[in-house]
C-alpha cells in the first residue's frame, strides 16, 4: 500500500505564508548539542541564555519565501515577545538587539507593530541556525514579510547573528 502525505500551507497571492501565520510547533524538535547562547544585559537575574533555555519556551515555524538575507525556507523558533516575557523583559520601555558585528536594533515593545507575530529565530530547516550562516538568533517579521520581499517595506529590524539583548534606557 502506498501512502501519501499532504502538507497544506495557507499562502498569500506570490506565496508567502499570510501575516500572523506562526504555526505552534506541536512535535519535539532534536535536542541540539549548541554552544550558542544569548547574553542578557540589564537583568539582574540572567547574564546569559542557553540555546536550550531559549527552546524551552514554546516554539513555533514560519516558512519564509522572500528572505531578504537570502535564506528562503522554514525557521523554528519562539515568538520574541514569550521570549521578551521570560527574561523580565516584558513591560520595558525599550530593548535593544545587537548582532555580532554590532549591528543593532532598537525595539519599543509597546509601539511595534506586529509584534506578537515577531520570531527569534534558533533554527533553519530543523538544524540550529550556523553563526557562519545568518545565525545563531535572528528575527523573522512575520507580519510584514510580504511587504519586505516585495520591496515596499524596510527589513532595517530583521537583525541576524543576534549575540545579545538588553533593557535601554
């Protein structure tokens, strides 16, 4: 007998999953043996955060057509605001990003548009996100990544080879 599987994704009009289309990440994904963690800046309680502290939260995909990074396909992660929420990080005022060659970006939370569809990305296609490789956190703007492949929005927040986080002031 000859099974078949189906898998059905919901698409907007050039194929690029619809804004808002975090899809929970309902089987366990592989235990990953990662070095990598996130420094904490402006927590007392937290200096650091493991690659698997990170996927202890809930985790969630996306499937990215129009990648302005050039990495078209499926990220897993955790949504930034759980992740935002579990380092005390939920109610500031302001949090900055920095990726590794100190490029950053600086989000108020309580402005941002689309911010419960943001992803903190850990990996690429199942496998943890290669530092070499745009890794090893970067941001999916689900919301708007329609717009961003299109050209009519700037990817200026889409930050990769994330290496810290920090409450600004």
């Amino acid at each position: 007998m000859l099974a078949l599987t189906l898998t059905v994704g919901l698409t907007g009009p050039l194929g690029w999953a619809r804004a808002g289309d975090l899809i929970p990440v309902t089987t366990p994904v592989a235990e990953a043996a990662v070095t990598h963690s996130l420094s904490v800046m402006g927590v007392p309680e937290r200096q650091s955060l493991s690659f698997a502290d990170i996927e202890r939260l809930p985790l969630v995909r996306y499937t990215l057509e129009a990648d302005p990074a050039g990495m078209n396909g499926t990220y897993t992660g955790v949504r930034l605001v759980d992740l935002l929420r579990d380092l005390g990080l939920g109610d500031a005022s302001r949090v900055m990003l920095r990726a590794s060659d100190n490029y950053t970006v600086m989000l108020i939370p309580a402005e941002e548009e689309g911010l419960e569809e943001v992803l903190f990305a850990t990996r690429f296609e199942g496998e943890p996100i290669a530092a070499d490789g745009r890794g090893p956190f970067r941001l999916i703007w689900a919301h708007n990544a329609e717009d961003v492949g299109e050209g009519t929005a700037s990817s200026a927040k889409w930050i990769w080879n994330i290496v810290s986080i920090r409450k600004a002031r």
